[in-house]
C-alpha cells in the first residue's frame, strides 16, 4: 500500500513538474545549470591536483641532483666485496663446526647406544638431516656401528 502511495505520489509530482517545465523551461536550464558547475568544479581540481604533481616531480628532480643519484647506483665494490667476505667467513666457519661435531657424536653414542639419528641432533642440538648424513658417514668409514634401531659406538 505504502509503494503504491509513494508511486501516484511520484507520479503526480512528475506531472506538475512537467506542467512547470512547460510553463517555464527554467527547472530544466537550472539541473543543467548545477551540472556544469559539478563539471567547472571538478576540472579545477583537476587542475590544481596536475599543480601539485608537477611540484612533486621537480621536488624529485631536485633531490635526485642533490644526492647525485645514489639512490639508482648499485653499491660500491667495496661493499660488496665486504659482504662477500662476511659470508665466506660465515661458510668457513660452518665448516669448522662440521668437523667438530664427529667426536662429540662419537662421546654421544657411548654415553647412549642404540640413539637414532633424532636422538643424536636433540642431544647435540643439531639440525636433523645433519645429524643422520654424519652418523650414515661414520657408519660407512667404521667409526661406529648401525644397529638394528640407532647406532653404537664399536
């Protein structure tokens, strides 16, 4: 009932509005009148928006001048060289711990016979896949022995 009221409602207003409009084309002339004023307002914005962008570039500019560009220039072969080095200490010295860990996995097993490889890297504080390759190593040089579950120290 109510959408039915609201709709002859609509519908007699349209009608005057048409009988308005007939009389005196100024209702249309002034929607049309607010459009180009919507329209006027927005390309000012526009306007002083490409302003501020073209601002934003020189501030750019300027700042890429002043700094000489050291933003787009790769960093300097003495940098790399020192992060090179960093890293080849880094590895040398994972190398050296490696050797390290197969007497302590040796002293490990005879404290712990029969431990597997999960055994070994808890106790040790070893990475896993670490601990097995070393002890599958030891294994096939004689050090120590695989037993039926873990390994032993011979």
């Amino acid at each position: 009932m109510k959408h039915a009221a609201t709709q002859v409602a609509r519908a007699r207003g349209s009608a005057k509005t048409s009988i308005l409009e007939s009389r005196n084309p100024s209702g249309k002339e002034q929607h049309l009148s607010r459009i180009q004023q919507v329209i006027e307002t927005l390309e000012t914005e526009r306007a002083e928006v490409q302003k501020h962008l073209a601002w934003l570039e020189q501030q750019i500019n300027e700042f890429h001048a002043h700094n000489g560009d050291s933003a787009a220039v790769t960093p300097a072969r003495s940098v790399r060289r020192a992060t090179a080095r960093r890293a080849s200490k880094r590895r040398a010295t994972a190398r050296s711990r490696h050797l390290d860990a197969k007497p302590r996995i040796i002293d490990f097993l005879a404290q712990h016979p029969g431990s597997t490889a999960g055994d070994v890297a808890k106790g040790l504080n070893l990475n896993p896949g670490s601990a097995s390759t070393r002890l599958s190593q030891l294994a096939k040089a004689g050090e120590i022995k695989k037993a039926s579950r873990g390994y032993t120290t011979k």
